[in-house]
C-alpha cells in the first residue's frame, strides 16, 4: 500500500470515528467600555473588526484544520464544525472564552387550525381588537410605510397577493434557493400578519405599507438547528454584509422558541439571550412569540424567556388569555425575570396561507405578528425612536387586562394602538 492511500485510508478513519459537531466558539471582549458605548454602524464595525482579529489569531495558529467555519460576529464568535477532540484544542488560545456545543433541532410550534368562521367583515378580528380601523380613520397612510420588518420563519410565499412588491430581501439558510418561497405556510401566515393587505376583501395585517425581509430558516417539516437560527438573526441586522449601508430590519418577528428549560441555567451563557442587547444597540428591535407551552407557571424558552427579550403571549376574541400561552415568571439558576412582557390576538387568527389562499391559526406565533406590526406603525409615526425606544412605547399601548398591572398572563397587557398614540401625543 502507498503511503498516500495509508494516509488516506487513517484520515478517513479519522473522521469515521469522530463525529463532527457544530461548535460556537466565544471569544473575549476586550474593551467592555467602549463595547457598551458604541451603536448603529460604529458598533457594527467594532464588532465584525474584533472578530476578524480574533478568527485570524486563532486559525492560521491552529493545527486543527476547520473547513467549515461562519463568522458570528455580531457576538464576537465564529461557528465551527469539528469533531469535539479538534474543538477542544482552542481552549489553549488565551483570547478564547468559551466553546459552546451547537447543533440541536429546533420545532416549530405550529399551534392549531381552526375552523374558519363565517365572517364579512373588513378586518379580522385581531385588528379590531388592537385599535388598527380607529386608527386608519384618524392616521392616514399610516401604514409601515420606509420601515423594514424582518420575519425569521418558514419563508414566504412569492406570488401572494397580499405581499405584492412588498419582499426586498429573501435569504434561504435551508436549500439556497435566489427567490422566495415557501414549502410549509407557518411563515406566509405570520408575514401576512404583520404586512398583508386587502385582497381577500378583508384586511389581514397590521402595516400593510412595511417592507419585508425574509429569512427562510426552517425547513418544510417545520425544523432548524440553533445555528442558523443566530445566522438569521445576526443577518437581520446587515443583509448585504456592509457596515456602510443602512439596510438592516428596524423590527424583526420570531414565531419560534428554543423549547431549553430555563431553570437549571445561567442567560449568561445562553446565545440567544447574549443576541438581543447586540441587536438592539444595531437598531433591530427581535419580537418573540411567548410560546404554546401554557397554562403552567415558567414554561416561557430563550430566546422569549431571555431577560432582555420582548416576549409576546395570545389572547383570543374575548380578551382572554389562551391555554396554551406560556405564562410567566421565568425561572433561571440565578434570576427571575417578568415574563411575557404584552399579548395580543393569537387563537383563531385568519392570515394568508399557500396557494394564494387563507386559513385561520391558532398559537403565541399569531399573537407576536401582531405586536412586530405594530411597531412598524409606530416607526413610520416617529422614525426617530431607536430600538429600545419603541420597546418602551409597545410596553404602553396596551389594555390591561386580567389582575390590575403587570401578570404573567397578559404580562402588561393587550397590545392597544390607539394607547401608544395617545401617549405620543402627550409628550
Ligand atoms: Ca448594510
Ligand atoms: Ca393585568
């Protein structure tokens, strides 16, 4: 046998004996200061710069050869493929914090269908609820006009006509595919929430004037690994991977959770919670649905779990909390965190389906929509309020509901449109 077929023949063995992994390699901040005082473009620059210095120390040292490696800048991180001996071996470099095993399956919650009912009127219930005809009568080409609404989800469906030249960016982290799709429906009818518009006769979404940006991250059983879902949030910040140009979602809805239990953990050391504050500093305000895992106490998940998270339970046509509507608090090792921070419609919500079609779900992926619509009204109406300004405003147009104030049901309460304006208008 040549030495080049035993060289072969043991790489092979090699790699046959151990499995690879997806890794998230953490590297340490080295300015924490001037980290927390940088925003927008300055911090974007930062942070793609550090990572690069760091990536570059750590794989033209290594002699662990990494073909497959993505840069998660956004939290000064790179993700890797290795087989966990290999991964191992950059612990030794001194700008390395921590290794963190990647790769578990995230489900979709798909909630239920319900029957459609008979009904002719010109908004769907959920819009009535949350204030959006008094506003379109009083607020003219209110609409999510110039504002860019982000939808991690299943995709969307191109030809609908609710959307029609309304798609401005389309990234397909399962099958690659240039041109928007999808081949499961939970994303069309969340999109069709947050921006559809009239063309079944009845309006279905909140801005139907937004801008979407369409990230297809699960694939048509409903499934995804952790990886790319971090990939398709940090894309939401800089779609054309240029710091320079301001092309990122002002709003981005997440109708998925990560199913982690909470209780035994540190949101330290959790991505998903490290991921928020990133975003929000970039200008890009993430909306969770709270999750379908109610009625108990604690079964909200990172990333709505997260204490930096907006985190978003259903109500139905009566104003009351749904079953299934995670509740709050949030039980971490070493916390407690006031979850979920507001709820609107999510039980029998009529949205657009495949097929140019319509059909009415049920679930928190309903409900968050609604709130990621909203913003976008509330961007158009003020475009000068940063992430974190809008967070506080969602947090004030609501409807309490339930017992007075804050509670882990309704968290501040049912998102109210017309509570939000009012409150602008008295500043
Ligand atoms: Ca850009
Ligand atoms: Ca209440």
């Amino acid at each position: 046998m040549s030495i080049l077929k035993v060289m072969f023949l043991s790489v092979f063995l090699c790699t046959f004996a151990q499995a690879e992994n997806l890794y998230l390699i953490v590297y340490k901040e080295q300015n924490l200061k001037k980290l927390q005082s940088l925003k927008g473009k300055n911090l974007n620059q930062y942070l793609r710069n550090q990572t690069r210095v760091n990536e570059r120390q750590l794989f033209s040292n290594s002699r662990a050869q990494i073909s497959d490696k993505k840069s998660l800048w956004i939290l000064n991180a790179t993700l890797i493929r290795a087989s966990s001996s290999q991964a191992q071996t950059f612990y030794q470099f001194s700008n390395v914090a921590g290794i963190l095993p990647m790769g578990k399956t995230i489900r979709l919650s798909v909630g239920n269908f319900e029957p459609l009912a008979k009904d002719n009127s010109l908004y769907t219930y959920g819009l009535v609820k949350i204030g959006l005809p008094q506003l379109r009568t009083q607020y003219v080409g209110l609409e999510g006009r110039g504002v860019r609404v982000g939808v991690i989800d299943t995709g969307i469906l191109l030809r609908h006509p609710d959307f029609e030249n309304r798609i401005i960016k389309f990234r397909d982290f399962v099958n690659s595919r240039p041109l928007a799709y999808d081949d499961h429906g939970h994303g069309t009818h969340v999109a069709g929430t947050v921006a559809g518009s009239n063309k079944s006769g009845r309006w279905i979404g909140v801005a139907p004037g937004a801008e979407l940006i369409i990230a297809k991250s699960f694939n048509s059983r409903g499934n995804t690994v952790d990886a790319d879902l971090l990939l398709s949030l940090q894309w939401m910040a800089d779609p054309d991977n240029n710091p320079e140009t301001d092309d990122g979602a002002h709003i981005v809805n997440n109708s998925w959770n990560t199913e982690e239990p909470t209780l035994k953990r540190d949101p330290a050391l959790d991505p998903f919670c490290a991921i928020i504050p990133r975003l929000k500093a970039l200008n890009v305000l993430p909306v969770f649905a709270a999750g379908n895992d109610g009625p108990r106490e604690n079964t909200l998940t990172p990333p709505a779990a997260c204490p930096d998270s907006l985190s978003v339970g259903a109500t139905d046509q009566d104003d009351r909390i749904a079953d299934f509507s995670s509740r709050g608090p949030v039980k971490w090792v070493n916390q407690m965190v006031n979850k979920p921070d507001l709820s609107a419609p999510g039980k029998g919500v009529n949205s657009a389906d495949l097929g140019s079609q319509y059909r009415t779900r049920s679930g928190t992926s309903m409900a968050s929509p609604h709130v990621a619509g909203a913003l976008a009204i509330f961007k158009q109406l003020r475009p000068d309020l940063n992430a974190s300004q809008l967070e506080s405003l969602i947090k004030l147009s609501v409807q309490d509901l339930g017992p007075t104030g804050f509670d882990y049901q309704y968290g501040f309460g049912r998102l109210d449109l017309m509570k939000g304006i009012q409150f602008l208008e008295q500043q």
